[in-house]
C-alpha cells in the first residue's frame, strides 16, 4: 500500500556564506529514497583520500523522505537512511533543518512531482541547489522550477552522470572537431508516475544533447515492444538519435560522427564526476549546464511522446515548448487544479483518470478505506499509468486510515473532489467537501431520498455563497446518438416541436459475463439506501437528456415540474444467484430485511412519469438478474415532433447495439433531414428502412466509447472551475433532476 504523501511546505532564510574558504563547506541531502545520496556521503565523508574536495566538503545532515509514491525508491529509505549514518550524517526532521544546517543543498528525491516544491524552500534561503535528474517530472515543472529560481536570485542546475563521462565531455569540448551526428543508447524502465523518458529514459536523452548541444528542431519517434527510437533534427541539418532499450541487458554508450571519424561517447563512469561537477558548481557559481540545454532536454521528450501519441507524426520542437509552457503558467498562476477522490468505490471514479486532464496535477490524493474497492481503484489507475499506448501519470496519495475522512483538509484554490461509490453518505460527502472548500464532481445518484434532496439543496446554496462548483457525471451528453438527436431537435423545420409523451424504456442485468466470468458487483450494489432505487439511479441520466435535448438552455425549477407519480416492484434473487454476483458466502446481515421467502428483494424497478415545461414524460426501468442466451441490455425511447419523431432503440434486431431512428411523413423532409446531416455531421448517412422509417447510420470512427465519454465530463468540469461560467440552467436543472427523482421514491414507498 502507498504511504502517506509528506507535503514540505517549510521555509528557510539562512544565507550562504560565501567566504567559508578556509572551513568546511557543510552540504545537506534531502531525499534518502535512492543510491545517489548514500554515494555522495561516502565519496565526500571517507577523509582519508587526500583529495581536495574530500578535504573541503561534508555532508552534514539528510532528511529521508523522500518518494511515498515510488515503491521501488520509498521502500530503500529506512536501509539507505541507516548507510548514511554510518558516515557521520546527521538525520534531520524536515527540511527546514537541512537549510539551517547546510551551505549548499542536494534535492536527491527520485520523485520529480516533488522538487518544484522542495526546492522553492530552498531557493528562498539564497543557497545554491543542485537537483538530481529529473530536475520536473514534466516539461511545465522544470520550466516552473527555474522561474522560480530566478525569482528569488538563486543558483541551480540538473543533470545525469552520463553527462559527464570523460569522452562525452571531450566531444562537447570540441576536442575531435565538429559533432556531425549521433546515435546514443540507454535503458528505458518505465515509471507510471511519470512521463515516458522522463524518469530513467532521460539518461540517454542528455548524453545526446551531452554531445550535440542544443538546437534540435523537430523530433520524430517509433516504438516497438524491444525498444524505441527518437530521431532528432538539428536547425543545422545535423540528425541525432536516442535508442531507449526495453528489454536486454543495460547498456549505455553511443557513437558520434565528428570531423576527425567515429567516436565512441563513453560509458558510465561512477558519481565521482557528477559530484565533482556539482562541487565545482557550489564553488564558482555557474552551472555546468545551462538552464536552456536542460530545457531543451525536455522539451525534446516531450515532443517524443507527442510524436508517439500521434503514431510516428514529426512534431515540432516548439510546439512541445508552448504546451510546456502553458503548464507552467497554471502551475505557477496556481491555476494548476488539484484533484481529490473521496471513498472510490465505484469503477467510475477511476474512468476519470483513464486519460490525462489538461491543467490538472498528475498528483490526487484519495481519502477512503482500506479495503477491496479501495484496492479494485488503485489498480485501475496503476493500469492506465502502464498501458502501452498514451499512458497517464498518476500519482496517488492515499490516506486510508481508521479516520480517513477526518483526515480531510481544507481546500486550497483549484481543488476539487470527485465522489463515486456507495450513495448512502455521498449528500453527506458533498456537502462535507462544500463546507472544505472543494468544488465536486459526483457519480449520479447525488441524492436517493427527499432528507438527501434537502442536504443537497443546502450544498448547493453553501456552494453559491463561496463560489464553487457542483456537478454530476452525465456521460449520455457525448453519446453520438444523442448529439445527433439535441442538433435534430434544434431544427424546426425538420422536428418541430415535442408532440406527446416522451417515452423510454431501459433494460439491465445484474449478472452479466466477460470472458467467461461474472462481473463482481459490492454487496452494498443491492441495498436500495445504500445505491438507491432503480427509479432514482439510472433515470437521472434520462432526465439530464430530455432536458438538455427538448429545453435547451432553460433554467428549470420544482415550479416548472408537474404530476410527478411513480411505482416500484422488485427482482427477486435467490442466495446462489446472489453468492454468483458478489462472491459472498451468504447474504449480509443489512440486507435480511429485504428477503422474503428466502429470496432478496431489490426494488430495482419502476415507472416513473412527470411533466416538465408542459412535456409529459414517462420513464421505465427494469433490473432482470441475467439476459437470455445471447441478449444483452436494451433500450427504447420515442419523442415525437410535430413534424418528425426521433427513436432510438438497442435490441435483438439491431444486435444489441444503440442505433438512431427516424420517422418522417414525406421524403421531401426525409430529404431535407439528409442534407441537414451532411452538412452537420459529414460521416453519416440516412438509410431508409421501411415505410417512413429511417436510419441514422453512424460510423464507429464517430462513435466515442462509453470511458471515453469520462474524460469529456472531466474537461467540462474543469473548465466550469477554472472560468468561472458554469450556467445557471445546469446547476438549476440539476437540482430539479433530484428534486423529480427523490419526490418518485416517496410517492412509491
């Protein structure tokens, strides 16, 4: 399990004291998670070399941590914190000590999501920092990271030990002519939270840039499960490239072609170099790297994974620096939104995260549980950060103890919670977050019972007096049928206005099979309090929709709604059906009170009508155990126009598969409807079926898969936070969504 992320926020103001020439010069580490530090204490700490900067320098002191979020670097820290001690280091609590105690300071942290922060710390005392590879974990970090530097007048620079190998810096030194080209190789072990090279792959990159200096243009990448190959172009024709090996033995070298023949680039040669380059540093003052070779580093691995997200497309050296730079003004405008995930409990909260969001931290702490779901979300995010193809960077901070949600602090600015799990505390958690400060992003239901509507309403309120954000996860908006049928309904001249009632009928299955093997629901999943009704669950996506499509930008309030009715029956589940579903050895103690005869009842199903605006609505839910052979779930809904009617069906005929209909009284309006739809959306067609029936035929390519459409909820938030602009109609129709819902349940208890 992940530990407990340490956020330094300490501050120091003790000045380097430049002339302590005839001292020693004390050095302080922070960050034991990795060999460096424990490397550098020996070199410097063993006097009895008789080198010069052994006799100049010491480390004095290290704080430990250090990664939480790398278990390969955290779990080295109490065995690396035990070595240094050996030399005489001093063990500080924090790193406040560490700059009070030191001359000169090492951010050796093998977590580059943690340096900006650490070594904002440091460059406010006026000490010089040299900061371990990777100085960021991103392009948009290192760039914030040296603003920051400048800011407050402070030396630093980062670099790789492969930079300093003895014949690489005789190439960069000129000593065999002009470097034509080259071709360098190093080990690429992936890290999932960071991107791509920018964890160990970036040795390779900098021992290319070691040798032909800065300049590149445009970067071109392949890939293939043995390795990837990144092709540098050089404002000056010159073409570099750097081979990352995936699988096979270390290796690290190159060759470059210069004006007096090939050259082998030289191999790793131990920290001593390094160190001394560092040393070198702390005594002179000027980097042995400039801040823009370093940045171009960057830049060159980020325009790699540009081109391998765009399938092998060259991609321009400054359009890699633009988008870096645009992350670095949210990061540093503190415009960077900070996600946190309460009691993930359901597998939509992790969908979130399938993909990156744009101006969101790659860092999300998560407050819920220890237990299977916790553990069920984890593994999810983990799968994202390790795929093959655009993989994320998530770094989770997990805090699951006994009181986790007390553990919960207060908002900053730009943060938000995302809440999807179990419903019977989540009114609580919203209007918990609220009162934190926290804009919330919910996983429907918000509310299941007419008490959570009220808390809800408070929330809301609370939310408005401190300006922020609530919103619900309503996927259906970016299904291509229903764009299709909002723009239709747009139209009058093709479907006039509603003309009767709105009817939808939808078909679920609580055991259903992949490969073989029956998706594992929580128990919680049949207790009506805990996921709430059939009629309060799914319709919240119905009701989103007919109010997007039918009323477009209306705001609309409990007044606007009239003869809200509905009934419920249940579906009965025998134990062996239930112990199929769950993998439970029996029924739960909080569900007995819904059995009868031996069998659960869940109240999964019902009707559901209301009128909104003067549109009558009715609404059918059905949660069958299983599907026959070969079926799958179902769907129908009809609206019908003046002029037209929209229906869009999933069911046996068309192979379980949601398809577009509609229904016209002419072909001249069949006619009008195709050149409608050539023109808004090019890559359908209108096929005619029967009579006035008509298919709206839409290709796979336009066709979003049902996590993709997580990704746009996400984007949409996060815009609503961060402009300010969320409408008035969304938040209204929101709560009357609810309103509408949780009035159905008392009307059919």
């Amino acid at each position: 399990m992940m530990k407990r992320l340490i956020v330094l926020l300490l501050a120091a103001a003790v000045a380097f004291e430049a002339g302590a020439q005839e001292s020693v010069v004390r050095l302080g580490i922070v960050g034991l998670d990795t060999s460096h530090s424990t490397a550098f204490a020996k070199l410097l700490n063993e006097k009895d070399t008789g080198d010069r900067y052994v006799e100049k320098y010491e480390v004095v002191t290290a704080y430990p941590y250090g990664t939480t979020n790398i278990e390969s670097a955290s779990s080295r820290i109490p065995k690396f914190t035990e070595e240094i001690q050996k030399y005489g280091v001093k063990i500080a609590g924090s790193i406040e000590e560490v700059i009070a105690e030191s001359d000169c300071i090492f951010i050796e942290t093998n977590d580059g999501h943690l340096h900006l922060e650490q070594a904002i710390q440091v460059f406010r005392s006026g000490k010089p920092v040299y900061i371990d590879k990777p100085i960021g974990a991103t392009l948009g970090e290192a760039l914030a990271i040296f603003a920051m530097a400048e800011k407050y007048g402070t030396s630093t620079f980062s670099s790789s030990a492969i930079r300093f190998a003895s014949e690489a810096q005789k190439l960069a030194s000129g000593a065999y002519g002009k470097v034509k080209g080259a071709d360098i190789y190093s080990p690429h072990h992936s890290e999932p939270t960071h991107p791509d090279f920018g964890y160990y792959g970036i040795h390779g990159v900098e021992g290319l840039f070691t040798v032909m200096g800065t300049g590149c243009e445009e970067v071109t990448r392949v890939s293939s499960e043995e390795a990837d190959v990144v092709v540098g172009k050089w404002n000056d024709g010159r073409i570099g490239t750097f081979r990352a090996i995936k699988t096979g033995p270390n290796l690290y070298g190159g060759t470059a072609i210069t004006e007096k023949g090939a050259v082998q680039t030289g191999k790793y040669e131990g920290y001593k170099p390094l160190l001394y380059a560092v040393l070198e540093f702390f005594e002179t003052g000027k980097p042995p790297v400039s801040k823009e070779e370093t940045l171009e580093i960057f830049t060159f691995m980020k325009a790699s994974n540009m081109s391998l997200e765009a399938g092998g497309r060259p991609v321009r050296m400054s359009d890699a620096r633009k988008a870096g730079e645009e992350d670095s003004k949210r990061i540093l405008n503190g415009t960077q939104l900070r996600m946190t995930v309460i009691d993930p409990g359901h597998f939509h909260a992790s969908l979130l995260q399938k993909n990156r969001l744009e101006g969101v931290s790659d860092t999300v702490r998560v407050f819920a549980p220890a237990g299977k779901e916790l553990d069920a979300y984890i593994s999810a995010v983990e799968s994202f950060n390790s795929r093959d193809k655009n993989p994320t960077s998530w770094v989770l901070d997990i805090h699951d103890g006994k009181d986790w949600l007390k553990e919960i602090p207060a908002a900053g600015k730009g943060e938000f919670a995302v809440l999807a799990g179990n419903n019977a505390r989540k009114t609580e958690y919203i209007s918990e977050c609220i009162r934190l400060g926290y804009n919330v992003l919910a996983d429907k239901p918000m509310a299941v019972t007419e008490a959570d509507y009220e808390k809800l309403e408070g929330a809301y309120g609370t939310a408005r007096e401190k300006g922020l954000v609530i919103c619900d996860i309503m996927t259906e908006r970016y299904d291509a049928l229903n764009r299709i049928t909002k723009s239709i309904m747009s139209d009058e001249e093709l479907f006039g206005k509603v003309d009767g009632k709105i009817r939808i009928e939808d078909i679920h299955y609580f055991c259903k099979y992949v490969s073989g093997k029956p998706i594992i629901r929580p128990e919680w999943y049949f207790d009506v309090e805990q996921q709430g009704y059939g009629i309060a669950d799914v319709t919240t996506h119905f009701i989103d929709l007919i109010f997007w499509e039918c009323i477009p930008g209306r705001a609309i309030r409990r007044e606007d709604v009239e003869e809200i009715s509905a009934s419920m029956f249940p579906t009965t589940i025998t134990e062996r059906e239930y112990r199929t579903v769950t993998g439970a050895s029996e029924f739960p103690a909080f569900l007995h009170k819904y059995i009868r005869n031996g069998r659960l009842e869940v109240q999964s199903n019902g009707t559901l009508n209301f009128e909104a605006c003067g549109i009558p609505v009715e609404i059918v839910v059905k949660w069958n155990y299983s599907p026959a052979k070969g079926a799958s779930d179902s769907f129908r809904q009809v609206i019908p126009g003046t002029r037209s009617q929209i229906e869009i069906v999933q069911d046996k005929k068309t192979g379980y598969r949601r398809e577009l209909y509609l229904r016209f009284p002419s072909e001249s309006l069949a006619k009008a409807a195709e050149d409608f739809l050539k023109a808004e959306y090019p890559a359908t067609s209108l096929v005619h079926q029967r009579g006035n029936l008509y298919l709206v035929q839409i290709p796979d390519s336009e066709r979003l898969p049902h996590e993709e459409h997580f990704s746009r909820v996400g984007e949409a938030f996060t815009s609503f936070i961060r402009n300010g602009d969320i409408p008035e109609w969304e938040t209204e129709n929101t709560l009357t969504k609810y309103y509408i819902t949780t009035q159905a349940v008392e009307t059919a208890r």
